[in-house]
C-alpha cells in the first residue's frame, strides 16, 4: 500500500491545460538533472535499487556539494 502511494506520486501528471511555450519542469525530471549532475548517474532508479552503492553515491555528493542550490 505505501509503495503504490509512493508510485503514484512519483509518476501522476496534473490535468488541466498547460500554457503555450516550454513545459513546466515535472519533480522526476528535476531529480534526474540532479542526479546526474551531482552523482553522475544517468538512470538513478536502477542505481537506487542497490541500496549500498546509493548510499555511498549519496555520501559522495553530500561532501561535494554541502549546499545545492535550486
């Protein structure tokens, strides 16, 4: 039940029209530019699922990067 939450968070889309121009930058888009900036991860989700190695990706990014600004 909490992992469905949690999935249905992670990849809803709000309804309604959008303004013409560029498309609003979407959280998941924003976590994947972070990721790959700060961790050099390109798919985060498959290096999520090894919980050690992400911790240490993690880690390794908190000490590069102490404050991140948005």
């Amino acid at each position: 039940m909490y992992t469905e939450w949690i999935r249905r968070i992670l990849y809803s889309t709000i309804g309604g029209r959008r303004r013409a121009g560029k498309p609003r930058t979407r959280w998941i888009d924003a976590v994947e530019e972070d990721a790959k900036k700060l961790m050099g991860v390109r798919n985060w989700k498959r290096a999520a699922q090894n919980r050690e190695e992400w911790r240490a990706l993690i880690r390794e990014a908190k000490a590069q990067h102490r404050a991140v600004a948005p």
